[in-house]
C-alpha cells in the first residue's frame, strides 16, 4: 500500500474523513469530515485565524455570502476565463484534463497535445477529441424563476468576497496601509477529475488574504508575508522545512495581471504538489470592482494625502490541502513490542484529544469512579479529553495512538493509594509516573 492508501484507510477507519454521501454511492470530489476529522480541520482554522488575524495589528476578518451578485465573477474573468482545458478520448468517451496527461501547461492546444501522444488512462488508446475549455464554475438559480436572469455561482474563491468588502472595511475601520483582509470559508469548483484524497476537490475551504499596500512597496510586503507563510507552515502546523518547497513561477505560466507568484509546494505522498500560492495581484481586482460597478476604489493615506487604488498581494491556502500536510506529516510506523504499530503524531495544538483519561479495570468500580475524577478535572483543564474504558489498555493505546492523543493517562490500584497516575507518551511510548495534581 502506498502511504496515501494508508492515510485514506485510517481517516475512515477512525472517522476522519468518509466520503461524501457514502450511503448512496458517494458523489465524486466530495468529503465528508467525521467527528475526529471535523476536529483537526476546526483547530486547523483557529490556528490559521489567531496566527493571521488575531496576533497582527494589520489584518481584519470578514465573512461575505457564498452566493453573490454575478456580475462579481464578470467582473473578476472568472465568467470568461475560469476554464479548464477538457479533452475526450474518441474511443472510450472518458473526459480528462488535458495539461494532466503530461508535461504541459494549461493553455496546450489540441495539435500540442495530440502531437505529443498521451495515452488515455482509461483504454490506453491514443485518439483524441479537440480539446474544449470546461468552465468551473457550479451554476445555480436565485428566486422563483429559472431562466438566464437569475444565473449565480457557487463562489469558486473565496478572494472576491474580500475585495467587494474592501471599501466597507476602509469606511468603517480606517485603517492605514498596509492592511490585510483576511477570510475563511467553502469555494467550490467542478473539478474535470478530482483526485489524490482531498487534495483536488469539488467543494473545500479556502482561507485567503488580500493584503493591500502601496505599489511602491509591494515587494517588502511579499517578502515579509512569504516567510510568514513558511514560519506559520513550521511552528504552527509542525510541518518539516524539507518536505516545503518555494515555486517560482515563471511568466508564461502566471495569470497575466500577476507581476510574481510563489506557490509554496508540499512533498505529498503523491509527489510535490501546489499547498497555497502567494500572489502579487497589482490593482487587477479592485480596478475591475471600479470598472463593472462605477464605484471608486481609491484609497487615500491619512498622513500623506495621497490618494491610490491599492495594490494587492494575496496568500491564499486550501484548507483540506493543508490537512493532508499536516496529515503526510504525522503518519507514521513503527513496532512496539514486536507488533506494527501505526502512530499520528500529531502536534499538540492540532491533536483532536490532547489526552485520554482511562481506568486501568472497567469492572472495579473505585478505579472507575477515580479515573472520572481526573477526567473530570482534565476536561475543566484543557477541554479536549476523551474518556476510553473499552477493550484492554494495550488496544486503548492502539487507538489513541492511531488519532493522535499525545498523553493516556492510566489510573491503577495504586492510584487509590497515593494519588499518582500512568502518563504513557505518544511518540516514545514511555511511561511515568505522576502525581494528579501536576497533570
Ligand atoms: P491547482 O493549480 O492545484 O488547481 P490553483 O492554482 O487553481 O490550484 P488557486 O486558485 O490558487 O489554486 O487556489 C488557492 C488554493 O486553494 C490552492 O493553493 C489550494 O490550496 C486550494 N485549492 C484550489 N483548488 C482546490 C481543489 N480543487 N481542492 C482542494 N483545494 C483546492
């Protein structure tokens, strides 16, 4: 098994990550996240909103509709341009993403592609339709009448929502350049095949900032946020500098108002692929904001009285992109007395439990009622404790082990007799001895 494989497989086994509408057969490039999973992803988030907006003087927080007015997506191209480039095998009819089949780009045209002979994954044939440009957006209706005049979208980012709040956020906070907006929140994209796990999905969440500052010094602005980026990666989220890579992109391959964009890369069990991208976006979306809605964008500096449409830098991370990292990063085997052992080693602060609180016997009573006594005091403590008294102590720690609980703490006879309790250690499955008080 591949340790993707392995990831998938203890997500649904200990009710992480299921897939979506699994009862029914599923539905392709959804997920749905389980009561261990909806904890990881949740402190995910809170660390992302305390790290960004909570700490900084210079961030501020916004959550906009997910359906908005659809002239928002005319006026950002995404109407015209948010296109994936569709090919369709003549002989089978399965339907693929072009620039996935080999090393190409995602403006190939139909003569590159054909000419460069790429296999169909499906039948193995090499005959190939003209290649099509597949809009991403999902389609809805607003109101009672479905015709082209109530058309909306499922937002595909979260961005947008940011830049249309823009001048509500200057009008009514004031605050001086450089400042971020940052926000939280599901996109949606009809992926041509949504693959790898949660990586390339139809629905997932986006947690987005648009940092505006003056043109003139846009470039310190990007430095200073990238290494936020990677400081937040690897204090925050536990991941190895190793396994994180930078990607320059170079011009031919960026979005044309883009002056430079960095996409940060993680080394996933499938390979290195695209965990956020850093982006210097210049006035592109606010000047379309002023062009489609007639309003001014203009930004006018308290101190100097200078007045400009801000420019923007934008780092933008997928949330389900992040987990898999964080994920890729904590899995691990080992043996432990002799048997195969699978361990999440989680970083404390995204631990879904930090502890689990157990009595060494379920049928004796007085160790039952002592080891609720110091759960109960646990859980006034940190919270996040769970309580396991199934099976033997042995498959307690299996389990706890396997989702990422960084302390069990056992109470025995001796407990009764001089208020101590086993911690066994997560990582080096060491046992000590301690007193309650000192937990
Ligand atoms: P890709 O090239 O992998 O399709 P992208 O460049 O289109 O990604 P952006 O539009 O820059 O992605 O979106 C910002 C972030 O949102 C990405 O870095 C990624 O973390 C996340 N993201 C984008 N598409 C998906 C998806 N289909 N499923 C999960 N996360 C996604």
């Amino acid at each position: 098994m591949s340790k993707l494989e392995d990831i998938v497989s203890l997500c649904k086994r200990r009710g992480f990550i299921f897939q979506g509408s699994d009862v029914y057969g599923g539905l392709a490039g959804t997920w749905d996240f389980g009561p261990l999973g909806v904890a990881l992803k949740r402190k995910i988030m809170q660390t992302w909103w305390e790290y960004w907006v909570d700490k900084r003087d210079d961030m501020y927080g916004v959550d906009a509709a997910i359906i908005m007015n659809p002239r928002t997506w005319v006026a950002s191209g995404h109407v015209a341009t948010f296109a994936d480039p569709l090919v369709e095998c003549n002989d089978c009819h399965g339907r693929f993403r072009a620039d996935h089949l080999g090393d190409f780009g995602e403006g190939v045209t139909t003569e590159e592609f054909r000419a460069a002979g790429a296999k169909c994954p499906n039948c193995g044939k090499s005959d190939w339709g003209e290649i099509k440009k597949f809009n991403m957006m999902f389609e809805t209706h607003v109101g009672p009448v479905t015709d082209d005049t109530s058309i909306a979208y499922l937002r595909p980012e979260t961005a947008q929502g940011i830049f249309t709040n823009f001048k509500n956020v200057v009008d009514t906070i004031y605050p001086d350049l450089p400042f971020g907006i940052a926000q939280q929140g599901k996109a949606f994209r009809n992926e041509i095949s949504p693959r790898d796990f949660v990586f390339r999905s139809r629905e997932f969440e986006q947690m987005e900032i648009e940092y505006f500052v003056d043109p003139e010094n846009w470039q310190k602005s990007f430095d200073e946020l990238l290494t936020d980026c990677h400081e937040f990666f690897e204090n925050e989220m536990g991941l190895k500098a190793e396994d994180i890579r930078d990607y320059d992109v170079p011009a031919e391959d960026r979005a044309h108002y883009s002056k430079r964009t960095i996409d940060i890369e993680y080394n996933y069990p499938t390979g290195w692929g695209e965990l956020m991208g850093v982006a210097y976006r210049t006035d592109f979306d606010l000047g379309n904001i002023e062009r489609e809605s007639g309003k001014s964008m203009v930004y006018r500096d308290k101190m100097t009285g200078k007045s400009f449409v801000p420019h923007v830098i934008e780092p933008s991370v997928g949330v389900e992109r992040l987990l898999m990292a964080v994920l890729t990063n904590a899995y691990h085997e080992d043996e432990v007395n002799g048997e195969k052992r699978v361990v999440l080693q989680l970083p404390e602060n995204l631990a879904p439990y930090k502890f689990c609180v157990s009595p060494l016997l379920k049928n004796k009573p007085e160790l039952v009622e002592k080891a609720k006594e110091v759960y109960q005091l646990l859980r006034k403590k940190y919270q996040n404790v769970t309580w396991d008294d199934s099976g033997n102590i042995g498959k307690r720690y299996r389990k706890q082990d396997e989702i990422g609980t960084p302390k069990c703490v056992v109470v025995d006879f001796d407990s009764l007799e001089d208020g101590t309790v086993t911690v066994r250690d997560r990582d080096t499955t060491e046992q000590t001895r301690v007193k309650i008080e000192e937990l």
